[in-house]
C-alpha cells in the first residue's frame, strides 16, 4: 500500500509575506498545518525585493479586491505591528505633477481614494509641497497628500508572522518544492522534491510567481502570470534624512512609477522599473533599467548623487495576465484549494487582511473552531541599534553578550545572533542570518563581521564554516575549515589547527592526486583556480585548447570565497553576487563548456603544489 506521509488539515505552498501572513492567521484555530518553502529562508522571492510600502489604497480600481484589501490592510498594519513588532512607520505618501494634466490625474486619485474609503487624502499645493520636502523638484505643480501611507520591513513582517504560527503548532519544511498537487478522496496529495507525498484536506496556493503552476495542476480555470521585473538603487543611510515621506509621480498603466523613499533602517530607496520578462527568476539587474532608475529618480529629486549608492537589486512581480486584480479564494471545480495568486502590488499592504479573510474561509470550509489559547502578541525586543544609553546599560547588565558588538556597521550584538540561531523558524544560510538581524547588511556587506558571525554559528549549531552556505545551496562560506574547529571555538579540547610535526603531505604526482595514470596531455596548464585562473582557463577552453586547472585547495575560488559582499558579477552576469556565488557561477559555466566538464572532472588537483610541476610529463607547453 502507498504510503501517504503525515496528514495536515492545511498545506500553505509557499513563505512569502502571503504564506506567512496566512500561517499566522491560522493559528488562531484549531488547524494542523505545514509550510512548504523551496528556497533555503522565507520571503526569497517578490517579499524580500520590493518597495516596502504600506499603500494607502488610493490608486486601485474602486470595487476591486485590491482596493477593499488594500485599505483594510492598511488600516491592520498599525495593530500588526503592535502585536508583531516588525518594524513600521506611518509616514505619509506623496504623488507629484510636473504638469497641468497630471493634475487632473490627482484629482481622479484623490476621487479614487473617496470612493475606497482613504481618509485624510488631500490636494496640496506648491509651498506644502517643498515645506514637507524641500529636496523635492521645484517643477512640481501640485501633489496629493495620503497621510496613512507608510513603510515597513517586509521581511520582518513574514518573520515575525511565521514564528508567531511555529509557536502555536504550524510546522515548517525549507528547501522542499512542490513537485504536482493531485485531487484526493476528501483534500489532495502533495508531492514534494524531498519524495514526500502529504495528504491535506485544504491546499493554500501563496506561490508567488508559480502560483499559477499550482492553481493550473488542480483546476480548468487557469490562471496566467506575467512576471515584471522591478529594478532598485539602495543608498546609504547618510542620505536616508533627505526625504521623510515616500514620493511618488503619477502612475502609468505599467505601474505606481519610480519612487523615492526612506526605508524603516534609515536608507534611501529609489525605484522599480517594470519590465515584462519570460523568466520568473531572473533577477539580473541591467545597465539601462538601473539608469532608467536613476533618471526618472532625478525628476523627482534633482540633487541625487549616487556617491551614497551601496547595492542595487531587482524583485519581480507576479501579475496578473488576463486582469489587474488578485485571484483569491476557491476555484469553482476545486473545493478546499484556496489561491492567494497574483499577489502584486499592494499585495505586501493587502497581506494582513488577505490572510485574515483567508483563514476565515478555510476555517468555515473544515469545520474548525477557534483555540482558546491563541495569544496575538508575541515577545519581542528591541534591537540594540535602537536602545538609549540607559536602555543598552540596562540590556548588558542582563548579558555581557548583549552589549557585545559584532556588527559595527548596524550595531548587531552577538546576543541577537544567537536568539536568531535558536529561534522558532531555523536559520539554514548566512543571509538568513542576515535578514534576521541586519548583521552584514552595512557599508562594508559583512568585510569585518563575517569571521566572527561565522565562529558564533559554530559555537551555537556544530556548523563550522565549509557547511555553512552563504545564500542557497553549495555557496560555502570558505571552502574548507581547519580540523577540530567547532571544538576550538567552543573552548573545548579538539583536533589540532596546523598540521603534525613534518607539516603537509610530501607533493604528489598528478596521476597519484587524481587516481588517474601519469603522462597526461593538455594544450595549457592554468595554476590557480582564482578569479584569474578561471577567467584564463574559459578562455582556453573557449579557444578550442585542452586544458587542465590546478589548484591547492579543495575547491576552485581562490580570494573570492573570502569576499562575502555583495557587488561582483554586474557587469558578467548583470546580476549582484557575493565572491562565493560568483565563483560558483564561473565553475558552473566552465563545467558546461564543451571541454570544460573534462578539465574539471580529470585536471583539477586540488592537492597539487606548484612545486610538483616540474616533475609533470606535459605533452605541449
């Protein structure tokens, strides 16, 4: 008989700000339920690149779901973050015209935002304008003025969410994708990439860019999506201070426009772009969209100067190909599959009360009542970067180890990394930690904090740093760790850090490293697997040549797995790569050359010193 694997009441497909929100919800009743997540962390896709705006909901078409979500999710936020603790800042939106006929293009939002319930909505004129912001353009002929608009930190929101569901029951599976979701007598079987077939009497479809896959696997009514690529510029926080409220210009059918907007963490953000793109998870920035960003950036704020620039970045949107308005609810042929689908913009605004009103309906669908013991306001502290002087005196009079600073640039303490490390939702990456804590997220992406970050996580979890993946799988911190580190870092008695007396190995022949016979032939030799040895042997390679790479370590890289900041790859892959990603990308592309697999697979010696080349028997040099 098959075995079906552990029955759930509710599967939630997907960790998004929509699954996290909705696992949340359903935790106020009675409800078994699994989190399915593909990627290594929650909010890998569209929650995690975004504006981080909280919409005011002037702008949707009135009597669609966006604009009813919209407003009510607004109007929850202020209670969320009560509760939550994410971070959360009403701080009021503005949309500039630059001409006469853009003014009527207020006057029809601020008749939208009457018709969706907005309150405070308002025509401004010139002298407001510039006494709110006086960075603004002086072409600016009139604004609207949305004082409930405001920002947040959309991954904190998921975050602070999922735990919240994790305390109260939910379970949560990463890296596990969902393969094909079948009709079952009473639910559905869900197959999994880790070989799991679950049976769930309800399926929550919150699978961003792939919810239509999903939706398309149980039901007739198919679903379309267009996935818009949304280019960033992130400046630094010294110029976080030039605007207070999130500026707009007036929107075009393509979207809300480019933005410029303070973040929650003091930063300046300007963006997206809106390009159609057949691929849902390409994410590679580009020279003209990132100067697109920068012009129409300008029009708003002619004093931009890149100088502060610390990252860029791209989200994409999951839009709706045949409507611009979510696809919620149950298809009419699949009862018990409820959709949170083409959950665009303002589906970070809209999440909130997306979810409340989805949990509703999945409870009323099961039968399910309510728990007695829910508790909507989870423990939370403050981070130390935001603490007085009598706050932090306070907090380090608790632990020596909250008042230890490992992150300068954000003022992360080690007792942060650690209740990250041991927190309710498992933290399998680096830049899990990252996001967790805003460790490494500075001017210097982590330069002088990772080493000690690194030696925290293996004193808390065993994982010494060759297990420790920077962003996704195989993107080891470093590509090997000294023996008995973990015991070393633990102050406990381990394997030596340097070899036996007599120091490494004696060098050994190519044929005795590779298991192969000696007297092999190649048309060029490269030594080093660095940066320039990979670069030299795509070359030769790509030249038609034989080619064999050396390398003494036990994996190709060189310095660039040193270099766990961001800003590598912009120009090759025209996407924004830590050193370890980048050189995985470069490994991966020579393994695909045409000679590249067999230069790999039977050239690279990894215990190989240069001192043994003299005695190879190369054919040709």
């Amino acid at each position: 008989m098959q075995d079906f694997g552990q029955k759930y009441d509710v599967i939630v497909a997907g960790a998004g700000v929509a699954g996290c929100t909705v696992a949340r919800e359903l935790a106020r009743w009675n409800i078994s339920v699994l989190v399915i997540e593909k990627g290594d962390d929650l909010a890998c896709g569209a929650t995690r690149a975004n504006s981080a705006i909280v919409h005011a909901g002037f702008d949707p078409e009135p009597g669609t779901r966006k604009a009813f979500f919209n407003v009510e999710g607004s109007r929850l936020y202020p209670q969320w973050t009560a509760d939550l603790g994410f971070p959360y800042v009403q701080n009021g939106s503005l949309v500039l015209a630059f001409a006469e006929e853009e003014v009527a293009v207020l006057e029809a939002l601020q008749s939208r935002a009457l018709q969706n319930g907005v309150e405070g909505v308002r025509l401004i004129g010139v002298s407001e304008v510039r006494h709110m912001e006086p960075e603004v353009s002086p072409e600016v002929r009139a604004a609207l003025w949305a004082p409930t608009g405001g920002i947040c930190d959309p991954y904190q929101v998921a975050l602070r969410a999922l735990e919240q569901a994790v305390w109260h029951g939910s379970r949560v599976h990463f890296r596990e994708e969902v393969l094909d979701i079948q009709k079952g007598y009473r639910g559905y079987l869900v197959r999994t990439s880790r070989g799991e077939l679950y049976r769930a009497s309800v399926v929550v479809n919150a699978a961003g860019v792939f919810s239509d896959e999903l939706n398309n696997m149980v039901s007739a009514r198919k679903i379309r999506i267009v996935p818009r690529r949304g280019d960033y510029l992130l400046l630094d926080t010294d110029y976080g201070k030039k605007f207070t409220r999130t500026v707009f210009q007036v929107p075009t059918k393509r979207g809300k426009g480019v933005l410029v907007t303070p973040t929650v963490h003091g930063n300046l953000l300007l963006g997206p772009t809106s390009v159609e793109q057949a691929s849902k998870v390409d994410v590679s920035t580009t020279v003209e969209d990132l100067s697109c960003v920068r012009e129409l950036a300008s029009k708003t704020w002619p004093g931009l100067d890149l100088k502060g620039l610390i990252a860029n970045f791209a989200g994409i949107r999951a839009s709706n190909a045949d409507g611009d308005d979510f696809v919620l609810g149950q298809p009419g042929d699949a009862p018990g599959f409820f959709n949170i689908a083409c959950f665009d913009s303002p589906g970070l605004t809209s999440a909130p009360a997306v979810a409340a009103w989805t949990a509703r309906e999945v409870s009323a669908y099961l039968g399910a009542t309510l728990r007695c013991d829910f508790d909507p306001v989870s423990p939370h502290r403050r981070p130390f970067a935001e603490l007085d002087f009598g706050e932090r005196a306070k907090a380090v009079a608790e632990s020596a180890a909250r008042g230890h600073v490992v992150c300068r640039c954000c003022q992360v303490t080690e007792a942060e990394i650690v209740d990250a490390l041991h927190g309710a939702v498992p933290v399998l990456s680096l830049d899990a930690l990252k996001w967790r804590t805003r460790a490494m997220m500075g001017r210097c992406h982590g330069g002088f904090c990772t080493p000690e970050i690194a030696k925290i996580v293996a004193r808390e979890t065993g994982a010494s740093p060759d297990e420790l993946d920077k962003r996704g799988s195989r993107s080891q911190l470093v590509a090997e760790a000294p023996d008995g580190y973990v015991n070393l870092v633990r102050g406990v008695e381990g394997q030596p850090l340097v070899a036996e007396e007599g120091g490494d190995a004696a060098p050994r022949l190519v044929g005795e490293a590779c298991g192969a016979e000696t007297g092999l032939s190649y048309d060029v030799a490269v030594v080093g697997g660095g940066a320039a040895g990979l670069a030299a042997a795509h070359a030769a390679t790509a030249a038609g040549a034989r080619v064999v790479l050396v390398d003494r370590e036990s994996a190709l890289g060189g310095i660039l797995k040193q270099c766990v900041h961001n800003g590598f790859g912009l120009q090759r892959f025209r996407e924004e790569l830590t050193g370890p990603e980048y050189a995985m990308r470069e490994i991966e592309l020579l393994e695909r050359a045409p000679l590249g697999k067999d230069a790999l697979s039977s050239g690279w010696w990894p215990t190989l010193r240069p001192r043994t080349l003299r005695r190879l028997p190369m054919a040709r040099w």
